[in-house]
C-alpha cells in the first residue's frame, strides 16, 4: 500500500513539475504565434475528421518540425 501511494505521490509531482516548466517556457513567447499553432491543429484535426467520414480512410495529423 505504502509503495502504491508513494509512486502515486511521485507521478503527480512530476507531472505538476513538467507542467510548471512548460508553461513557463509558453510564457517566453509571442502569445499570438502559440495561438495560431493551437488553431492550426485543431484544423488539422477537423480536417482529419472530415476526410474519414467521407472516404473512411485518412492520414492523421503529424508532429510538425521546426523550420
């Protein structure tokens, strides 16, 4: 039981930490770039969604690389 809740206690605390971290870094950059980027997927997904119910058969959206 004890070992149960310490690793509970463990994966919550670094979850919390990553998250703290990546806002952080979010907040060093223009808010309206990172805005653009979050539309941008969900179009990606709509997109996605769309297709598959017209043919059933669609690439999901990809990782984007830095250009």
């Amino acid at each position: 039981m004890n070992k149960t809740l310490g690793c509970c206690c463990f994966l919550y605390n670094k979850t919390l930490n990553e998250r703290i971290e990546t806002y952080e870094l979010l907040k060093e950059v223009d808010a309206v770039v990172l805005q653009r980027a979050r539309r941008n997927l969900k179009s990606a997904y709509s997109n996605f969604y769309q297709s598959l119910k017209k043919s059933g058969n669609a690439g999901v959206p990809r990782y984007k690389a830095k250009q």
